[in-house]
C-alpha cells in the first residue's frame, strides 16, 4: 500500500513555507521541531514541567503549551514562546490551571482552550493568558478528584455550530471513557457546575484522550490510549451522521496520545507514550512510524511555517 504524500503542495499565490511538526517529550521535559518525515529534529525548549499538550499560532509567530506541574499539587502553567523556541514567557501562572492537558487554538475569537484533567474542568482565556474562564466544571474538591471519570483531557471546537467536545477518559482500560458535547457559551443564568447543554457523544470508550476535528469534513478523531482491540488506536466519527460505533482508523499504537491533522494533504500524525511517530491518511491507509523511541511523547501540532527569505 502506497505511503501517504509526506510533503505539502503549496498553492502557487500562497507564500513558500515549510511543513514542521512541534512535539512535546514529557520525560525530558522538551519541545522538538520535526519535518514531517522525521528529520531534522531540533531540540527548542527545555526545562518544561511534564508538559502535554501544545499549540502553533502561525500568525503570532507562537508556540503555546501546557505543563501538567505535579498532579497533586495544583501548580499547572501555560507557556508561550516564539517558533524557534526564543522569547519564552509564562502566561498562565503556576496554580492558575490544575493539570493541564491538551490545548487549541480559535484564531479567529482570539482564545485558547484547554482541558485541566485533576482541575475536573474545560477552560478558556485570551491568547495573552488574561480574563481566565471555566466553561465546564465536571468535579469540585479531593473526593471528586480521586474519579478518573470526572478527568477532563482532551478537546475540539466546531466553530461552524459553536461546539465543543472534550474527552473524559476514566480509569485505565476500565471501558468507562466518554466524549461529550457542549455548546461553546454557558446557557443564561447557568454555571460549569450545573449547565443542562451537556450531551455525551460517545461512551463505553477504553480511554480516550486527545481530540482532533477536520472542520471539512465534520469528523472527529481521537486517540485511546486504552488495551486492544478498541485501545491503542486512532477512532473517528461523523458530528452529524453520528456512526452506533466508531472507526478505528490506526491500530496497535503503544498508549496513544497526541494527534494532528493536515487535512489539504490528507494526512495525520500521531505521537504515542512509547516514544514512536506515525504519519497515515485520514482514513488510515498508508501507515508509517517514521521516529521510534523518541521518549515519552504526549502533545504534537502541525504547522506551515513561511521561510525565511
């Protein structure tokens, strides 16, 4: 089976610019700079604290990406930095967010979005860090925090309806996972505690973790980072043509994490806790780990960067 097109075809009016993929090592507490075929890997952050979950604002010239801090001790942060790794700054303080977990980007409201995993909530802010908001709050206190099903991990935005949807992962390999859906605002005179707009998508999941929505074709990805056969793979679904089950799209994955879509190229990337890289089509044909035993990798972003002229 042929392997997926591994470099972007640039419209001819677009500027030139070179495809990188940004990945998050949590042992090593690294940011690496990838080309899409592995090479080229360059270390441009380090001294991270367990960070997970990463986001490229091309605009900006940015990175963002979240430090998990130690789960017990409520001392999460958000960090910005430039592309190349310079200019490091901290723009959600240590303590302003639990633990948390895999971060997005909507450029166009000018607010980043993450899940907060022990914090038991979704939460938002300006891309500078201010005006911290939670929308949902699936927990409050250390009795609730000791319920995995309560962990918020992984999220997406619709922007064409306003959605959003967030992984709940449960316990390990417990079946006990789910992806829900929310409208992005909190209903009038409701809070993230009590808001009635919640439905669940999926549940009855492994363990699923990371998000990802190709806009384009109204589809969700996740990881599960669960046991086989419905673990350690790559799942998508239809947001409109809800399917009874998922698809399983990639298989035997070592603990799945992080996921990024290209969909001009048709193609995925998706990192795993084993250390491995893998790039396949959106429907999974073409599957191909390009880096292995890299360390512990959570997060990973795609981005276009112009070059330097």
């Amino acid at each position: 089976m042929p392997e997926p097109v591994l470099k972007s075809a640039p419209h001819a009016d677009a500027p030139a610019t070179t495809a990188r993929l940004f990945v998050l090592e949590l042992n090593a507490g690294c940011i690496h700079s990838i080309n899409v075929d592995g090479s080229d890997k360059k270390t441009i952050v380090t001294g991270c604290r367990h960070p997970d979950g990463i986001v490229v604002d091309v605009e900006a010239g940015h990175i963002c990406w979240t430090n998990m801090g130690v789960p017990n001790l409520n001392d999460g942060s958000i960090e910005r930095a430039d592309l190349d790794g310079s200019n490091r700054k901290t723009i959600v303080a240590q303590g302003g967010t639990f633990t948390p977990k895999q971060i997005i980007l909507d450029k166009k409201a000018g607010k980043l979005y993450w899940c907060d995993r022990e914090g038991m909530r979704l939460m938002r802010a300006n891309l500078d860090g201010s005006r911290l908001e939670t929308l949902i709050e699936s927990g409050h206190g250390d009795a609730d925090r000791r319920d995995q099903t309560r962990w918020c991990v992984g999220l997406a935005i619709d922007p064409t309806h306003n959605k959003i949807y967030w992984t709940q992962k449960g316990p390990d390999n417990a079946g006990r996972g789910r992806i829900f859906c929310a409208n992005l605002e909190i209903p009038h005179g409701e809070t993230p505690a009590n808001r009635t707009d919640i439905e669940v998508f999926f549940d009855r999941l492994p363990e699923p973790i990371d998000l990802e929505l190709d806009v384009r074709n109204r589809m969700l990805y996740w990881t599960d980072r669960g046991d086989p056969p419905r673990g350690n793979t790559v799942n998508r679904a239809s947001i409109d043509n809800k399917p009874a089950e998922p698809e399983i799209v990639v298989t035997h994955l070592m603990e799945g994490i992080g996921i990024a879509l290209d969909v001009p190229n048709d193609r995925m990337f998706v990192t795993d806790f084993a250390g491995s890289m893998y790039s396949a089509r959106l429907d999974g044909s073409g599957e191909r780990n390009f880096l292995y035993a890299q360390g512990n990798l959570t997060g990973i972003a795609y981005a276009e960067i112009p070059k330097e002229k």
